[in-house]
C-alpha cells in the first residue's frame, strides 16, 4: 500500500524510471526519469504536501526524496531514446531542394531532427494496483481523502481499475494521456500510441478533470469531444500550451530559454499547472506556471535543479509566501475554488504575473542581464509585482545531480 504521508494535499500515482539517452548510438546521457520525479520536484518546491506510489525494482539507481516501493526480483522500468543527427545540407542554395535562405533550411533540418527519435522500453516495472493505493476513509462519493490526484504513468504501470480508485480518492484528477495511450512492441519495446477511443480508459474520461498531451500525442484524442468532458492541455514547447474546455480554448505562450534537454518539460509543466490550481490560481494563470517550471526543466539537464536558498533571495521568497496565503480564494469548505469549478477567465493581473514570470525564468536560467545592479533592481521589480499578483513560490526542493551534459536538439522523453 502506499505510504500514507500526513496532511497531504495531493496523491501522485507513477513509477520512477532510469532515462538513457543516445544520439547516434553513443550515450549521452543518464539520469532519473518518470513523469512523478520531475512533478515531485515542482510540488515540493512549493511545498505542497502529496502522497506518492511508485515501483521500482532493487536496482533503483537514484536517492529521491519520496521512497518508492521496491519490488524484488523485478527491475527498474527503464527508458533507452534513440535519436538521429540530421544529415547536413548539401552545399549551394538549391541543392538538395533546400530554400535559398540558408537560416531556413537549417531550421527546417531541426525540426526535422526533432521527429527522429525512437523511444524504447527495455524494461518494465510491475504495474500499480489498487491495493498499493491508500485506503479510502469513506465509503461515500460525497466525501474525498485528496484533494487532488495525478495519474502519470509512463510505461503502462495504472490500469484502469487503478484509475477507477484514484477517481474515487481524488476530488480532482489530473491525467497525463501518456499514461492512457502509450503501447509497446513486444519484439524491441518500441513506443507507439493508441487512440485514446481505442483503449480501456475511454470510459473514464467523463470523469478527469484535466487531460494533458502533447502535441504529438494530441493527434490520438478526439479534443473536440475531450473538451466536452474535461479541460485539455496541449503543451508544444516553444509555442507554450493550448487550453481547451468546454467553451472555448486559449493559447498561454512560453518563456524563452536555451534549451539543453528538454526530458521531462512536460511533466514539470503539469506539476506546475496542478500546484497552480491548487493555490487558488485561474486557469490560465496556472498554465503560466506550467510553462515557467517547464522552462526551468528544458535549462537543465535531467530533473532541474533549483537552489531554494537562491530562489528565496532573488525572488523575496517570503513575502510572496505570505501574499499567496493571504490572496488564494478559498470556498466555505475549505478547497480552492479555482480547483474545484475551474476559472477560465484572465485575471486582471495576468499580463503582470507573466512579466513577473519572464523576470524570475530569465534569472534561473542564468541570463543575469548587464550587471549585479541592474539584477537587483530586477528582483525588486519582481518582488513587487508579484507581490500583487501573490501567485507562486513555497518551500524548498530537492533534485538527483544531471547527467553529463551534451548540447543536443533533443525533444522530450515524457513531455
């Protein structure tokens, strides 16, 4: 069962994994994977507290800060991401169909880049079952032991019996499609995707709150009758994340950043989206927070790194603590009401959060700007408003150290 952790808010469900990355057969890369590692990191950052259940077998290479389970005589699910160095452009403006802009032809290469990776499975751990989830305290529907829960599998670890309880402990779930439609070739472990209709999942789908995919796993759910169910997030790197509801839809952009790996960006997008609503945040302004920890996530290599001590002296980490405390809109009952009943409306504050945001991002991501004063007096304008905006940042995070780093165009394992 798993480890009930006192006072918590949120249950996450999703097996730790080991990521290896290898770009034309050479490894690059190692480090701790699973979609639960990189949300844990944005959730403790913020000290929300949650119960986690993951698997892993002896073999589990990495201290984490929430123990999982460990299975004898099974190993770790572990994830090889092969990609491909795109031939180089021929010589000449025309040769080999490429545009004369140079610029554009080497951007087109990347892209096209982007789209060759094969991601396989070489190892599973066994999945999680009802009876690893805690106990319901209440027999009742009325009554939630969550406030909210995060399915977010990545090797076929929740079935659906085990999606079927977290609805029943979780007032609000929130799903990563990854984990519903994902399929694996029995042959080399080749990861494929289902159509969402086409799995055993779809009768469930009335009852998720939040569905997010990316964009390549978008094109295997039918959004426009998704929508009519539940909010969908569509997050696609660059261009941010596209939020589809009921009603309408908007487009949140992202923050600017160097990339050096973007595993896992989408995973710390919805850590982030979650821990916004749960804060009391609009919707739209907790998809601005999604993107901010996805670009923190794509700065760094493997589960980012965030110095809290850092954090608390650039961003006067305290004081915004206390106008988060003081501003989140609570119902009667004690849950935020933004998380229950879903505000999509722009808060008058929403391009002021943003530009906060783009502050904070561009000094984490070390872009210090021209001098130590010119940063301080940054911070302070960032303090400032965002003392209006009171939206984001609550306790200390702790990470496993990156792998070696290897500037590559590499997409994300589980983004």
């Amino acid at each position: 069962m798993g480890r009930w952790r006192s006072g918590s808010k949120g249950l996450v469900v999703g097996n730790y994994c080991h990521d290896v990355i290898l770009r034309d057969g050479a490894v690059v890369g190692e480090s701790l994977g699973g979609a639960a590692s990189f949300i844990a990191n944005v959730l403790d950052l913020l000290d929300i507290p949650c119960t986690y259940v993951s698997k892993v077998g002896p073999d589990f290479a990495y201290s984490v800060a929430h123990l999982p389970c460990v299975v004898p005589h099974t190993k770790t699910t572990l994830f090889h991401a092969h990609f491909f160095s795109p031939s180089p452009p021929a010589a000449g403006p025309h040769a080999s169909g490429c545009p004369e802009d140079q610029q554009d032809c080497h951007r087109s290469h990347t892209l096209h880049s982007h789209q060759d990776r094969t991601l396989k499975l070489l190892h599973a751990c066994e999945p999680i079952s009802i009876s690893d989830l805690p106990l319901p305290s209440s027999l009742t529907r009325s009554d939630f032991d969550f406030d909210f829960g995060m399915a977010v599998g990545v090797a076929g670890e929740i079935t659906p019996e085990t999606l079927s309880r977290l609805l029943d402990l979780c007032r609000v779930l929130f799903v990563d499609v990854q984990a519903l439609i994902r399929t694996f070739d029995v042959a080399d472990g080749t990861v494929s995707l289902a159509h969402l209709r086409d799995t055993h999942f779809v009768h469930l789908l009335p009852r998720i709150s939040f569905l997010k995919a990316s964009s390549d796993e978008a094109e295997y759910i039918d959004i426009q009758d998704a929508r009519n169910s539940c909010c969908v997030i569509v997050t696609d790197g660059r261009e941010g994340c596209r939020v589809y509801w009921k009603d309408g839809e908007f487009q949140v952009p992202s923050f600017p950043v160097i990339q050096m790996d973007p595993t896992g960006a989408g995973d710390s997008f919805l850590g982030g989206f979650a821990a916004g609503l749960v804060q009391g945040l609009s919707v739209k302004d907790a998809a601005l927070l999604g993107n901010f920890f996805g670009s923190l996530t794509v700065g760094q290599i493997g589960v980012p790194r965030i110095d809290s001590l850092k954090l608390q002296m650039e961003v006067k980490y305290q004081q915004l603590r206390e106008e988060l405390t003081q501003r989140t809109c609570r119902c009667s009952n004690g849950y935020s009401e933004g998380l229950v009943f879903g505000d999509f409306q722009q808060s008058t504050e929403h391009e002021e959060f943003r530009a906060s945001l783009a502050r904070v991002a561009k000094l984490l991501n070390g872009d210090r700007g021209n001098s130590k004063a010119a940063d301080t007096h940054e911070v302070d304008q960032v303090g400032s408003q965002w003392k209006t905006t009171s939206k984001l940042l609550d306790g200390p995070c702790g990470a496993t150290p990156p792998a070696q780093h290897e500037e590559s165009g590499i997409h994300s394992l589980e983004a």
